[in-house]
DNA sequence: TGAAATGTTGGGGCG
DNA sequence: ACGCCCCAACATTTC
C-alpha cells in the first residue's frame, strides 16, 4: 500500500469524489490544497473568490478532521510543492480531478510529466462536468457553436454515472506540514468589503443545503420566478458548483429522482428548466475548451476590431452602480455588496456596458472576475461574448436591451431597484424605472449618463460599421 | 433569454 | 345606413 496525494482543486467536497475515491482505495490519503499565485496565470483568483476559498476550506478542513484526516494546505509554485509533498511523504500518486480551463489545463500537463520523470504516477478523474468538452461533437465532428443542438447532443448520450459514497479516507501517518489558513490573507482586510457575504454559506453542507432549499420552493415556479431578481427564485448555487462543493452529476440525479417521485409534468419542466440552465455551464466550458481565447478575444471574427469606447469615468460610474438607470444600478450595487447579480440583471447591466456605452465587454469581464463569488472563467467569458453580440449562439447585436422596460418587465414592483438604490425609496412605482421623469427628480440620485434612444442608435450604427465588409463581400 | 418601427385589422364615433 | 376617420390592438418587419 502506497501513499496517494489527493490535489484539491476546484472539487472541495467529500461526497461523490471520484479523485478521492481513487486515492482512498489505494491506502493513506494527503489531502492538499495548493495556493498557488503564479504570475503566469492570465486569470489569478479575484477578491470575492478568495473570501469564499477561504471559508471553503475552512469547511472542508472541519469535515476532514470529523474523521482524524488532517487538509495540508501549502502556498507556492504548485509542481515544487507536490514533488516536495511527495518526497516527504513517500506518495507514489496524485489524483486530482480534471480542470478544462487554458491555464490549468496546461498546468497539469506540465505537472504531470514532472511527477513521471521523478516515477509519481497521476491520476485525473472527471468530475466538473457532466459531458467531457471533447466528447461532444457535431455531426461532422466539430464543437458546437449553437447552444440548443449542443444540450440535445449531451442529452442523448444521457448515460451520467450514479454519485459515488464518500470513502473511508485512511490518513498519512507520517502527517505533513501545512500551512495555516489565516496566514494566506485570503480574507479582505482594511477595508473589509466583505460584509455583505454573510448569506451564503461556503463548503459542501451549505451547497447541499441550497440545493435542498431550492427543491422546496423556488423550483415550484422556477421556469419564470428565475428571471425576476425580486423575489429569491433561483438556486443560488452557481458559487458551489464552481468551487466544486457539490457535483453536476449529484444535481443531476438529484433530478431525476424528483421528477419520479414528483410525478407532475409542471414539476419535471421547471426541472428540465434548470438542467438546461446547468446545460449552459457544460456549453461554455465546451466553448472554452475548444477556444481558449474565448476570455480575451471576440469568438465572431468580425467582431474583433468593433469601434470600442475607452472613456474610463464612464466605465466607473457602471462599475460604482451609478448610470443613472435603477436597474443597472442596483444590480452593480448588489454585486459590489453581495458578491453576486440576479442573472437577469447581469444580462441587463452586461448589455448596457457594451452597447449603451460601448465600452469592450473584456472590461465587464474582468470587474466581473473581481467582484463575483461565483466568478468562473468559461461562464463569465461566454456569457460576456454572448451579450455584446460576439459570442457563440450570441444575442444579435440589434437586440438592446432597454433598461427601463427590462424593469418594469421583471421587477414591476421595484423592490429589487428599492433593495439596492436606498435613495429610491420612496419614488413611486410608475417613476421607479425612470426617476428623472418626476416633477422633482429624487435627491442623491443622478441622471442618466446618456439618453436610451441616442445610445440605442449610436451602438446600431457602430454595429454596421463592422457588419460592411460582410454584406458587400 | 428584445425593442421599435411599420403594417393590418376591426370596432366605434360621427358627419 | 353608409363611408370615413381614428386609433387601439395585434401582427409583421426591421434594426
């Protein structure tokens, strides 16, 4: 029996683990968690990702300890630190799950030959994804550009494996040094912004606990509840699934057992709803893998030299929450504060960025990776791409949203604009949307940086500027 | 997983 | 009673 290195990655969780079931059959387990802060990594984790790395952690560690088997937590160059690890340990093996990012994926390549040239053999399961990227191919072999034929393609190859009990996990006995979790800095100090993070809850019992509390309600009338940012009815469990805290496939049986028991077609549809929401994850890492520039560079090549705006102190007031539209501002508001945006304000505020202020959707982008918990490389990019009009099955470019008939639409109320825009308070349902339409416009609130109709015409016309070449061609 | 402009239809007011 | 206009309401087209 030898020792097995479990490299933890972005699968923080005890049950169905394939990489840990792998390793804890071979004998003793070193669980290792490696902060790594390589400067060659385009895509270095952003602020609100590390306040829930940490707490993430801090929950697995707590679990681990539950059945005597200490979380080596090691900070530094990943392949020094595993072959260190394994020269302490005596480990003959590391299994991690496999990662479908660029940067990590080329990471663990390298990493792997190094581990063979010293006789450390690698184990990589499959665990992030329902469907491998590679596996899903067209008719004609290629990747999939159009969403709706990408998820019936996985669909019908169906086939998930059942969720896998966690294993007895055997500990090292020769028990390596780690680091101390505190000593990483991964909280946010001087100031703390991260008060507002205080309604989630972080490790693989908060996932599992969304998730139950997402059958037990917001499922119920998901398929439209989904896209009002009002009321609480989506899952929640985007920041969980990216830090790997509970499986695709757990959600995905998880499914299909309530469509059984449930035994009601309005139920199995909001559920297929869902999935299909989950189908939107498997698309964009499909996308990502098969182009790995899809985080910095147009997938339409006619997009590639669009007539961007550079203007900084516009790019501010979006990123401050302060454009003068309730909708766009409450959702950067509640993203600054809470570490996440409704989707469908994300799609609102996405598109007033680059098509009200033509600003580069790479910026967004960017204050995204920053700012959200569930910051996740292939969703953010691909959901950038397909709001400015760029991306693979993308929104066309013509279809702008308006923010204030996208307020009244989804948030007739205003209390989602109410939540976050204290200064609207008191503003009556009919301006809520359109504040400087008031007799007295409401103090502490501003105008709108540009007026709806010119921006609207203004992004059409630069829309046909690059479109040219392609209609005469 | 839009919005605005343009086109069409049909009911009712009114000369 | 009839034609005409107005204009919702809905449908289609365009961006």
């Amino acid at each position: 029996m030898k020792n097995t290195i479990l490299w933890l990655r972005n699968d923080l969780r005890l049950h169905d683990n394939p990489a840990l079931c792998e390793a804890a059959q071979r004998g003793q387990v070193i669980p290792l968690y490696i902060y790594d802060e390589d400067r060659q990594n385009p895509w270095p984790m952003g602020g609100a990702s590390k306040w829930w790395l940490h707490h993430s952690l801090t929950a697995l560690a707590k679990e681990l300890q539950k059945h005597n088997v200490p979380l080596i937590l090691r900070r530094g160059d990943a392949q020094r630190i595993l072959l260190e690890l394994a020269e302490e340990s005596g480990a003959d093996m590391v299994c991690w799950t496999r990662s479908y990012a660029p940067y990590e994926m080329a990471r663990d390549e390298r990493i792997t030959k190094a581990l063979g040239q010293k006789n450390i053999a690698v184990k990589e399961s499959q665990g992030f994804l329902l469907f491998a990227p590679e596996k899903i191919r067209t008719q004609q072999g290629g990747c999939f550009k159009v969403y709706t034929p990408f998820w019936k393609a996985c669909l019908k190859q169906g086939n998930i494996a059942q969720p896998l009990p966690m294993p007895k996990i055997e500990p090292c006995d020769r028990s390596p040094a780690s680091d101390r979790l505190e000593d990483w800095g991964l909280l946010p100090s001087q100031p703390d912004w991260s008060g507002g993070f205080a309604q989630w809850q972080p490790g693989e019992a908060g996932a599992q606990m969304r998730w139950e509390k997402f059958l037990n309600g917001p499922l119920e009338n998901y398929s439209n509840g989904r896209d009002m940012p009002g009321i609480d009815n989506t899952s929640r469990l985007s920041p969980h699934l990216h830090f790997g805290e509970i499986s695709p496939r757990q959600i995905w049986h998880s499914v299909e057992f309530h469509k059984m028991m449930r035994q009601s077609t309005i139920v199995s549809q909001h559920l297929d709803k869902f999935l299909a929401e989950m189908g939107w994850r498997e698309f964009s890492y499909h996308l990502l893998y098969h182009f790995p520039q899809l985080p910095e560079l147009a997938f339409r090549e006619d997009f590639r030299d669009f007539p961007w705006s550079k203007d900084q102190s516009l790019l501010q007031a979006w990123q401050q929450g302060r454009t003068g539209y309730p909708m766009v501002d409450a959702g950067m508001r509640e993203l600054w504060h809470s570490g996440t945006m409704h989707n469908r304000v994300r799609m609102i505020a996405a598109s007033f960025l680059t098509k009200h202020l033509l600003i580069p959707w790479q910026e967004g982008a960017k204050w995204f990776w920053d700012c959200l918990l569930d910051a996740d490389l292939a969703n953010n990019s691909a959901g950038w791409q397909w709001v400015a009009g760029c991306g693979a099955d993308a929104a066309p470019y013509f279809r702008i949203f308006n923010p204030v008939l996208q307020g009244q639409k989804f948030d007739p109320d205003g209390e989602y604009v109410r939540k976050w825009l204290p200064e609207l308070r008191d503003v009556p349902k009919k301006y809520i949307h359109c504040p400087w339409q008031m007799e007295r416009v409401p103090e502490g609130y501003m105008l709108p940086v540009v007026e709806h109709g010119f921006a609207r015409d203004r992004a059409l016309k630069a829309y046909g500027q690059i479109k040219k070449p392609f209609s005469t061609g």
